[in-house]
C-alpha cells in the first residue's frame, strides 16, 4: 500500500474524527444473510461447550503453544487466543460480515465461584469495575429465581492508529444473562451466557450522547454479541475462562471516502484486530482484580 495514501487518509480521517463526522460516512447495513450464519456458529459453539470445558483447562489452545500458555497461567497472568473459524469468515465476507470469537483463561485464587458470582451480578457497580471498556449498566430481574436479569450496557472503546488518530466507539447493548450452578467429575462450575437482543452504536462514539444510530444500520463494528463465563472451583482458587462471538463488517468489502481521500482498509482492520482482544483483556483482568480484592477484604475482617 503507498505510504504516502495511508498518511494522506489517516491525516484527513484524523480531521474528520475530531467533529464525529467521518464516522458518519462510513456506515453500513447488515445483510439479511449474515444472521442465520451467525446463529448456527453460536449453536454449533455452545453445543461443545460443556466438554470444551470438561477437556481441560486451556483446551482450545493449539496443542504446540499448550505448555507455554500453561506456564503463562499458573504464573498469575492472563492467556488470550483468537478461535475465529477462518472458514465461516471467508464464507460471508462477499456479505460483509465477519464472525469473531476470542477466547480468554485466568486463574483467581483464594476465591469462591459464589465471590465471582457476586462480581458478575453486581450490575450497580459494572461501570466502576470494568472501566473504561463499561461506562454504564443496568439490570432488571426477569425471574424470581436471581439467574436471569436483563441488562443494559453501555461500552466504549477508543483505538489509536498513531497519536494523533483516535477513533472512538460507542454502544448500548441490550442483552439477557443467564446463570447456571452444577457440577461436573465432582467441581462445582459456574455457566454465565449473556445473549445481546438489540445494539445501538453511538454516530460521535461518545458516552452518554443521544445519538444512537438504527440498529443494524451503524459502522458494522458490532452487529451481534453472545459472551460465556465458564468457572471450576478447583481447591481454594477458580480457573475461570471468558468468551465472546461478535458479528462485525467485513473488511474485504470496506469501502469509504472522505471527500476524495479513501479510508485505508488497513485503519479499520486494525480496529477489528485489536478491539477484541483489548476488550477481553480488560474483563479478565477486572474481574479477577476485584474478586481477590472482595477476597483480601474478607480475610481481613475475620483475621483475629
């Protein structure tokens, strides 16, 4: 690609971005088709579930990278792995969809599955513990039983292509949760599904700003979420994994303009790239940070 274009149309999206109004121009509309292809990847996904899990931790890691990310786990830190189906997404793309699903591990010690139950479930505090990927949260019960809720969330992120190129993206996602204790080859496991009935994307990608674009009708950056929290208890700690499926643009088929000047297809795919696993990132690590922190607390209050 001529570096000189990329910086051409970084420079001028860059003037655009600081009013909201490249982002404007850039929209799309999700093909009718891409819906029912989303929907058997996540049936097909959920099918395997159970024993995905049941596999062994860090299971959907290649077999060569195993090892490695083993160590990386045990030694306190986060494991990340891109398991887009390459198939599925060369399969749609000529609709202008792509299919992406991340998969995150963490190993939580010293708590209970009822202590990341509790973080989970504490929609009044989201937005403080999950900053700045949630800015906002709001939950209704849908049972008497507290394992269904529906919930409202608003989330934000901000990409930087260079350090003058922000872009910032902004939604309200609606979704149903739903939380399911059992127990499997004598582990207590935690299931969390969370289903988005409806997303609007903010037009400025600012927080809070009434200018919600049409679902289905925004900048194809997410058009769909499912996410799944799978937790074991195993002694004093939890070995908990994080996943989510979003229906986003293809960027094979990303066109756009300002003025005469095209968007370079390498700006938005990085956005695509990078926002997942940023994301995933931060929900691993804030949940983690805060169910040792509620941990630490109550050790504390019964130490003698």
């Amino acid at each position: 690609m001529n570096p000189v274009k990329v910086f051409l149309g970084l420079a001028s999206l860059a003037g655009f971005s600081a009013e909201g109004l490249w982002a404007a121009r850039c929209t799309t509309t999700l093909d009718s088709r891409l819906v029912p292809e989303y929907e058997i990847y996540v049936q097909r996904l959920e099918g395997a579930m159970v024993s995905r899990l049941d596999a062994g931790e860090l299971s959907w890691v290649p077999e060569p990278a195993r090892k490695e990310a083993a160590a990386q786990l045990q030694s306190g830190r986060r494991v990340l792995w891109n398991v887009s189906d390459q198939d599925t997404n060369q399969r749609v793309a000529g609709w202008n969809g792509t299919v992406i699903n991340w998969v995150g591990a963490i190993r939580i010690r010293g708590s209970r599955l009822e202590d990341l139950r509790a973080v989970l479930q504490d929609y009044s505090r989201c937005g403080a513990i999950y900053s700045p990927l949630i800015y906002d949260c709001r939950a209704q019960p849908l049972d008497a039983s507290g394992n269904a809720f529906e919930v409202t969330y608003g989330f934000q992120n901000t990409y930087r292509a260079a350090s003058f190129f922000p872009q910032h993206y902004s939604f309200e996602v609606t979704a149903r949760t739903d939380y399911a204790d059992s127990v499997s080859h004598g582990d207590r496991v935690l299931m969390v599904r969370s289903q988005s009935s409806q997303i609007r994307e903010s037009d400025s990608g600012v927080p809070g700003r009434n200018d919600l674009l049409e679902p289905n009708h925004d900048h194809g950056i997410m058009w769909a979420l499912n996410t799944y929290w799978r937790a074991r208890q195993i002694g004093p700690d939890i070995y908990a994994e994080f996943e989510f499926v979003e229906l986003a643009r293809s960027i094979r088929e990303f066109v756009c303009k300002i003025g005469i000047i095209p968007i370079p297809k390498a700006v938005v795919a990085r956005v695509i790239d990078t926002l997942p696993s940023d994301s995933l990132d931060i929900m691993l690590a804030a949940t983690k940070a805060e169910c040792e922190r509620r941990t630490s607390g109550h050790s504390a209050k019964t130490a003698p």
